[in-house]
C-alpha cells in the first residue's frame, strides 16, 4: 500500500475508525505516541481531552495533517496483533487490508560458468613494492605470496612480476592478452593508487580500463564469453579518517606509525557485448584510501584470499565471497574504515572449484 492510499483508507474510513477506536481511545493515543506519529505536545494536549469521541477525532485528524507518510506509518500500526486484540472489529476490515501481491513467476536457476579445465587458466600478480619517488608498499609481498598460494590451489598456472612501470604493466597485459587461454582468466594488481588508476614504479598511472582492454572482445577471442576477474589492490583518493598503525596504499602526505603511502548479428551467431564477463573488485570506493598492514599484508588481498580458502570448497560462487569481504573489510580497524567495492558485468554464477575436488 502506498502513502496516498493510506492517507485515503483513512478518510474514506474515518466514521468506522472513530466508532472503533472510540473503545479505548487512551490505548490507541499511546501506541501512536509510542512510535512517534505525533509529538509530545500533540499527546499532551489529546490526552487532556476528556470526550472519548473527540479524542479519537482530533487524533486522526491531527494524523492526516502530518501527511501521507504518517498515515501509511498509523495504518501499519492498525496491523499488529496487540492492536487487533484490543480492537478486534479492526480485523479483515478494508481499512487495515493488506495489498494484493501479483503472482510472479519463480527465478530460474542462474546457470554457472563452464570451469573444467585444468589448469583453470592464467593468474598475473603484478606487485609494485619499490617506487622512483614514493615509498615503499611494504607487506605487500606477504599479499602477493598469498595471492600465488590461493590461485595455485584453485587450479590456475600462476604469472608473477614485480616492480614494473605503467608502460612495463601495459606491455606485459598486451602481451598475455595475445595469448592467454582457459576457462577463466584472474589479473591482481598490488600498487600505489589514485583516483585516475594505479601507479607504476615510474610515477606514471595505468587505468582500470587500460588494464582489462587487452581481454575485451575481438582482442582476446580465447576468453570471449569466459569470467575475466580483476583484482586491484590501491587506493583511490586521499580520504580518510584518523589511523591506526596500518599502512594507506595511495601516495603523499607524511609517514608515521600508519604510513600514508597514497597508496552485430549475421547469420545469428551468438556474440557478447566486448565489456561482459568481467569483474573488477577493488580494495576501496572511489575517493578513499585502502590499508596494509607492512607486517601482513593488506586488509582487502588477505580477506580475499581468506574466504576463497574457506568457501571455495564447499561450491560457493564468488559474488557471495566478495560479499564476504566486503563485509570482513568494512568491519576492520577502529578508526580508519575502508569498504571494497565491485563492478559486475558477468552473465552466470561463478564457482571456483579446486582441481583436486572437482
């Protein structure tokens, strides 16, 4: 029911509600002070009324005056079972009547991702420790070890490199876009960050959109229609709160205890848009900082990597665990906060199964 027609359920049905709730109009003036649809001074000077009809008069009134919201907030409270105990001739009256629900028909079963092969296919780590003109990410290498541990176990042949510049980032992306191959494809990126992309060593920045290119479409024919899955470790901005001793992968600013490291269709062929069957999960929203611990690694990458150990197992698809960490991440530190984001652009539910339980 929406808040118009509450407004006119109590209008059409103002003389029965005034003969019902005329019973014990002190009971329902509490209930509606209880839950706030009036204010103090409203209960105060109803409840001075002594005429159990007025009372009832005024109040609805004084209801209806408040708006359309408030009538639909009073006509929910008409609802509940102690109101209708009081109140029984309230019950399957229209004015308390609920909306007819329109039958819907049930949601198919989403068909999964085809993950047989083995190995799975391709996972790259890049991982920038060691910038020309920033500092040092450390812990970042205890993320990147885990990272290979993790995907190794999931089944996929594991590309590490470490310490490259955005051209160097960009060559090495091209490169395996020409000639990657499997069921699945992953790319974890551990680097300083900004709100534009992330940092190589040099200094200069490589996009989101620079980084999954080489896999769209035409470009990588062998993933066409295959989950491509993006991890990045950065931060995007320089917001935060005050910190605890943890690390911020986004450049700048000072250092301390917590470093601030500002970190077509012919012949009805079946084709895909270029961007589909991609998942980008990033460390933070769009504007803030992402943390690492130097001494183990970051708050986003080790939940990550926590949760597919623990869930990939029992077939749970990865959607879910990433809701997993985004709840894991969100709930860490006591001061400064940091909550991971998505971008979802996959067709089917995706399960990674390790090999050795398939």
């Amino acid at each position: 029911m929406d808040e118009k027609e509450s407004f006119n359920k109590i209008l059409q049905n103002k003389t029965f509600l005034l003969e019902t709730l005329s019973a014990d109009p002190n009971i329902i003036l509490q209930h509606v002070h209880q839950d706030k649809l009036i204010t103090q001074r409203d209960y105060g000077n109803l409840s001075d009324t002594t005429k159990r009809e007025q009372k009832v008069i005024d109040l609805l009134d004084r209801l209806m005056g408040r708006g359309e919201q408030t009538c639909c907030q009073f006509i929910k409270l008409l609802r509940k079972d102690e109101i209708l105990e009081i109140f029984p001739k309230l019950k399957n009256h229209a004015v308390i009547a609920f909306p007819a629900v329109p039958f819907q028909h049930p949601v198919q079963e989403v068909s999964e991702y085809k993950i047989e092969r083995n190995p799975r296919g391709v996972c790259m780590i890049i991982n920038n420790v060691e910038f020309a003109t920033m500092s040092e990410r450390r812990g970042s290498d205890k993320d990147q070890e885990r990272l290979a541990k993790v995907f190794s176990w999931l089944g996929f042949t594991v590309e590490e490199h470490r310490n490259k510049t955005a051209d160097e980032m960009k060559h090495l992306l091209e490169d395996l876009g020409r000639t990657v191959d499997g069921d699945c494809f992953v790319c974890c990126v551990l680097s300083h960050g900004m709100k534009e992309g992330v940092y190589g060593t040099d200094g200069a920045v490589i996009s989101v959109d620079q980084i999954r290119e080489p896999f769209k479409g035409n470009k990588c024919q062998a993933l066409v229609g295959k989950p491509k899955l993006f991890f990045i470790q950065a931060c995007r901005g320089l917001r935060n709160q005050q910190g605890v001793h943890v690390q911020a992968d986004a450049h700048g600013g000072r250092e301390s205890e917590m470093e601030m490291e500002m970190d077509d269709d012919d012949d009805f062929d079946i084709t895909f848009p270029a961007d589909t069957d991609f998942l980008i999960a990033r460390s933070t929203i769009d504007g803030h900082l992402s943390y690492r611990k130097p001494e183990q690694g970051s708050w986003f990458i080790q939940s990550l990597c926590q949760n597919l150990e623990l869930h990939c197992p029992t077939r749970t698809d990865i959607l879910t665990i990433l809701l997993k960490v985004n709840d894991d991440v969100s709930s860490q530190g006591l001061r400064s906060k940091q909550m991971p984001v998505q971008e979802v652009a996959i067709r089917k539910k995706l399960v990674l199964l390790p090999p050795n339980l398939q």
